[in-house]
C-alpha cells in the first residue's frame, strides 16, 4: 500500500486564508505528479485553524476535482463535532459517523483515531477508544497502520513535548498485544521527525502550511520558518515500510492538474 501523508493544513477564512488554501492545493498536486499515485491521502489533523464549518467547507472546494480517496482526522484546531456533521458517511472519515474509524485496503488496514481534547492544545485517548482499537486490531491480519494527530512520543522540542499525546503508555499497552502494527502516523509538530514507539516507526509530517522552528532547548518557540513544506509518503508491505519525504515548497517542481 502506498499512503502520502499530509498534515497540519490550517485552512482559514478572512484575509489570511490564501496561503493555506494555496499551498494544500500545490502539495495535493504534487501528490499527483507522482510516478506512482498512492492509494489514498491521509491528513492527520489541524485541518482548520479554527475548526469552523466555513474552514471545512474550503477544504471541500480544494479536493472536489482531487481523484484520489481522502482520509480525515481532528487535530486540536479542529472540531470534530463539526467534521462529523459535515463529513459523517463520506469517505473523508471512513464512511462512518465518527472522527475515529478503519478502512481497510488491499493487504493493509488503516486506522485512524480522535485524540482531539476540548481547548486543550495536547491530545488524549480515552479508555473506549483504546478499546476500540484493540478490537480493531484483532479482526487485523496483514499490516496496520495507526494515524493519529498527538505525537505519542517526544519529538525533543520542549514546547511541543509539553503538548503531545498525554497518555502514551496507555496506547503502547494495546500496540504492545499487536504485532502487525506496522507503522504510526502523527502531525502537529509542523516538522518532520522520525522515531520508534516501542518497537514501532512513527513519522511525523510536515505541515502543508508552515514550519515550526528547530527549537531544541526550553523557552518559548522562536516561531515558524520559511522551510519547504512537503509530505509524507508511506509504503507499507509484509516485508516493512519505507518512508519518503517530499518536498512541495521549491520553483520548478511539477504539480499535476486537478
């Protein structure tokens, strides 16, 4: 299975929203300018800035000619009351009325989960969505890839570790009892960052938006830069995953048509 992972959109409204908007649209056109088109696209979360309808509704206008399917999941800017109102049954989540579901691709599960805490800028997993994913898992048997917007491991930028999955062992306790557990995808840091979660891969994506700065010692964030954004692209089979990072922020690259 082929995923390209992108993440951290902010899509706005008002007079700052053309630079989100635009650059989804290039990294989603970038996406299709690949030799080899992935099977879906998957955003882990911070799809709104606000978590508005309107923000949601912009998001609809971008990807209403894009032709590949388009998973959804909340970061701590989104509302997922909202996204399931304006998404529940539709593919974006799942074909589900909820903002965490499965899908299921050839040889591969995808899993995508809600660790959205309200006005909390870091994430949680409650006890029955854990439970959930165990049983989820279970009814696994080829690879399993788990997306979710909250880091579950620190990624060694003070201000952002102090905002991450809050809970993490409680996650590792489940992933621990499943071995087909192939690969974890998360956003939020506005970075990419690769580590291990016990004995499984996690990538984080960068933003489509703007990156964060490299700030490694504690203090306040010195802010966002002026990096290239970019995705993730995930190739999960039996044998392993490999992970590529894409680049969509220079001149001169092709982006395809939609």
């Amino acid at each position: 299975m082929l995923i390209a992972q992108l993440s951290d959109t902010h899509l706005q409204t008002g007079p700052l929203a053309a630079e989100p908007a635009r650059l989804l649209h290039r990294a989603l056109g970038s996406v299709l300018s690949l030799d080899l088109r992935p099977d879906c696209v998957v955003i882990t979360g911070d799809i709104a800035n606000d978590g508005r309808d309107e923000e949601y509704t912009a998001l609809v206008q971008i990807l209403e000619r894009f032709p590949l399917p388009v998973h959804l999941l909340p970061g701590n800017h989104d509302e997922p009351a909202t996204m399931i109102a304006r998404f529940g049954g539709s593919g974006y989540l799942g074909g589900g009325a909820a903002a965490h579901y499965f899908l299921d691709y050839p040889g591969t599960r995808l899993i995508a989960l809600d660790t959205h805490v309200p006005g909390q800028p870091g994430g949680h997993l409650g006890a029955e969505q854990l439970a959930w994913l165990d049983r989820t898992l279970r009814g696994s048997t080829g690879p399993a890839v788990i997306a979710l917007h909250h880091p579950p491991i620190p990624v060694g930028l003070p201000f952002l570790d102090g905002m991450s999955l809050n809970n993490p062992a409680d996650l590792a306790a489940v992933t621990a009892r499943h071995p087909q557990v192939a690969l974890i995808l998360a956003g939020h840091a506005h970075r990419v960052v690769f580590g291990q979660f016990d004995v499984v891969p996690v990538a984080v994506a960068p933003s489509t938006y703007r990156q964060a700065a490299l700030d490694l010692r504690a203090g306040p964030p010195t802010g966002y830069r002026h990096e290239s954004t970019g995705f993730l692209l995930h190739r999960i089979e039996r044998a392993g995953v490999v992970t590529h990072y894409v680049p969509t922020g220079s001149d001169g690259g092709t982006v395809g048509y939609f």
